[in-house]
C-alpha cells in the first residue's frame, strides 16, 4: 500500500487522533468559553471553532496521519479538511442550539456536550478521505 495510512497502523492512528482531537477540543472549549464572556454562546462556539480547527488540521498532517513532503497537497488536503471540519461543527452547533433551548444548562456544560459530540465522524472522514493517498 503506496499511501500516507501505510506506514500507520490503525490504533496508533487511533491514538494520536485523540491526542490532537484532544488538544483541538480543549482549544475550542477554552477560546469559546472566553469568546462567551463578551458574546453569546452561540456566536462564541464559531470563534472557538475556527481556531481549533488549525490545531487540529496541522496535528493530523503531522502527528495523526503523519503526511510527509510531496504527498501532503495542502490545496487538496485543507478543502477536504474544511468540509469534514464544517461537518461535525454543523453537527455540534445544531447540538448547541438545542440543548441551549430546551435546557436551563450553564454554557460550560451545553458547549462541552456540543463540542465533544463529534470525533467519530471526523476520524472517518479523515482517514478515508481528507488524508488518503491523492495518487490513487
């Protein structure tokens, strides 16, 4: 197998993609929640997005899926990056908009709900689809 997965297994990947969600995540919690203090939740979990988002597409190129040289194709990679990262926002925000109208809860623990609910999804994505071998 000619591609960026080979020199991988499937748990180290596994592994490292939760080390770098993690960094991300918390990345995301802790701009929004400090974005929450002048705006509200809502408009704040975008800002946190957006700054977690390149954490977390420059960990994966580098650590998760470990992308070397002339196979990492940024102008290919980051579109396709954006789209699966769009995609679990989309998914958390629509998490958020619910659990802050039918609940009393404070935004620490309706963001954390609305925030973690989505790595599974992008872990596939990821491995089949933004960072598998572009040659094929």
């Amino acid at each position: 197998m000619s591609n960026a997965l080979a020199s991988s297994s499937l748990p180290r990947q596994m592994l490292a993609f939760a080390a770098v969600g993690l960094a991300a995540t918390l990345t995301h919690y802790c701009v929004a929640l400090l974005a929450a203090q002048s705006l509200p939740v809502t408009w704040a979990n975008p800002v946190g997005f957006i700054v977690a988002f390149f954490v977390s597409y420059g960990g994966h190129v580098h650590f998760t899926f470990q992308v070397k040289g002339e196979h990492r194709r940024h102008r290919q990679r980051l579109p396709r990056f954006a789209v699966t990262a769009a995609t679990g926002f989309l998914i958390g925000q629509a998490i958020l908009l619910v659990l802050t109208r039918l609940t009393d809860g404070s935004d620490w623990l309706v963001l954390g709900l609305a925030v973690g609910s989505v790595p599974a999804i992008t872990f596939l994505l990821s491995r089949l689809w933004v960072f598998r071998d572009l040659r094929v």
